[in-house]
C-alpha cells in the first residue's frame, strides 16, 4: 500500500508541476512544443516497451489489430489535442482555467459513461453531476471570456478516459502506438518549421534544447508511476488522489503565477469542489 501511494502521489504530483515545466519554455510556440512531446516521447516509450516483455507483447498484439489501431488513433487525437491546449493554458496564463478542467474530468467521465456505456448512476453521483453542470455552467455565464481552454482540457482528458476504456491495450504500450501513429504528423510539421525557418529547437539556447530534448521523459515518466501505483492501489483511492494534480495546478497558477480569481470564480470552483467531496463519499462508500 505505501508503495503504491508513493508511486501514484509522484506520477499526480510530476502532473501537478506540469505549469512549472512548461513556463521555462513559454518563448516556444505552443505547437512546437507538442511536437517536441510526442516526437521525444517515442525513444522513452520504446525502451521501456522492449525492456518490460509484457508491454512488449501487448503492442506487438494492439500493431496486429486493425481495429485496436484505429482506436488507438482516435485516442492519440484526443490526448494530443489535451497536451497542446494545456501547454497553451500555461502560455496564456489560463493555468488556474484549465485547473478546473482537471477537476471536472472525473465528473465528466461519469456522465460519459451513464450516457456511452449505459452505466448506472447512484443517488449520490447524481447530485455530484448536477452541482458540478450547474457550477461550471455559472462560471461560463460570470466571466468576463468564454473559457474554453478549461472546457477543452476537462472535455478531451474525460474523453481521452472514455477511449481509454474501449481499448485493451494499457497505458504506456498503447502509449507508444499513440506517439507513433502521430509520428509523421510531427515529422511534416518539424519539416514545415525548418522551411520557413521558424524551428525553436537548436535555434535558441541550449538551455530550451535540453528542455525540449526532456520533453518526452517529463510526458512519459508521470505515467508510467502513475500506471505502477493504480496497479496496487484501489480504484476508488487512485480516483481521489488524482484531485492532487489540479489542486497543485490550481495554487501554482494563482500563486506562483499570480493568476487573478474573481469572486465568482471561486464562487464556481467552490460548487465544484462541494461536487467532488459528493463524488469522493460516493466512491468510498461504494454507494
């Protein structure tokens, strides 16, 4: 048991640190920065695929499946499009928005299965839903923007959990598929950069190289800790300790970065965090 938590507390708390990371490299567009993640990713996920025979075996087996590869592309969109919007939260200063993404992923992964996979709703979820739709529903209506990078991370992290279940495959070898099929979209991308010019990558200082060359471990570490510790620990104990990433996310975007909260706001992350302690009874009491 304290193994586990020490591996899963790492995996959220390297999560949580995200905002940190990425900020030291807010002077590389947004766009090339998620290419960075996925193309550094593949040498990562590789070693550890071929290390552990396992893993090994089950991307051999999800490559040889037409339909667990056509899956699997659709969940490397999603997730793609969830680290790119997330590396532009930080960019734009919207860490403390997209914080609240994180914090109604869960919520939203619930409904999804009510809805997709005709689960069954208790009293008590239920209620969690309905005060999490009406809380992030009053935070759209009292801000001064629309803050969709917070509804894009929440909706394709959810959504990226929803994939996730469809697909046999576990995490860091369905991983490696993911970063390889988005491989040649990457490498067409880099191309397009170096032709107009514009790659960051070896171009600025060696200070944002050894940042972007870490790129992939920094996306492949937290998950692999997080995999090692879920594995060990209950579902219900992995479910509420993830609420440690954004609520680390939430105090370094206002703290550290001195992001504003409105009253209203808070007013909204209040209801949503009420939601959540509903959601949490609920899944220890199994009810």
């Amino acid at each position: 048991m304290n193994k586990g938590l020490l591996l899963l507390l790492s995996g959220y708390i390297f999560w949580g640190g995200f905002p940190i990371y990425w900020s030291y490299l807010s002077h590389v567009a947004a766009s090339e920065i998620l290419a960075h993640r996925i193309f550094f990713a593949v040498p990562v996920l590789l070693i550890m695929v071929l290390i552990k025979r396992k893993w090994y075996l089950e991307f051999m087996a999800a490559i040889s499946s037409k339909k667990e590869v056509t899956n699997l592309l659709i969940s490397a969109i999603i997730i793609a499009v969830n680290w790119g919007v997330y590396i532009l939260a930080v960019n734009y200063g919207k860490i403390v928005e997209a914080s609240m993404g994180y914090f109604i992923s869960p919520l939203i992964q619930i409904l999804g299965g009510y809805i997709i996979f005709k689960e069954r709703l208790s009293s008590y979820k239920k209620v969690a839903v309905i005060i999490a739709i009406l809380s992030v529903s009053y935070y759209i209506l009292s801000g001064d923007s629309f803050p969709w990078i917070g509804l894009i991370v929440g909706f394709s992290f959810a959504s990226y959990g929803i994939a996730r279940k469809i697909i046999k495959t576990s995490s860091v070898p369905g991983l490696l598929v993911e970063t390889l099929l988005l491989l040649p979209l990457t490498i067409a991308f880099y191309v397009w950069l170096i032709s107009v010019n514009q790659l960051g990558f070896l171009s600025i200082n060696l200070s944002t190289d050894i940042l972007i060359i870490f790129a992939g471990l920094v996306t492949v570490v937290p998950l692999a800790l997080f995999t090692a510790g879920a594995k060990i620990l209950p579902m219900t104990t992995t479910g509420i300790l993830f609420f440690t990433t954004p609520s680390l996310q939430f105090i370094i975007g206002h703290f550290m970065f001195d992001e504003a909260i409105s009253q209203s706001q808070l007013f909204a992350f209040i209801g949503v965090w009420i939601a959540l302690a509903i959601y949490s009874i609920a899944l220890i009491k199994k009810i």
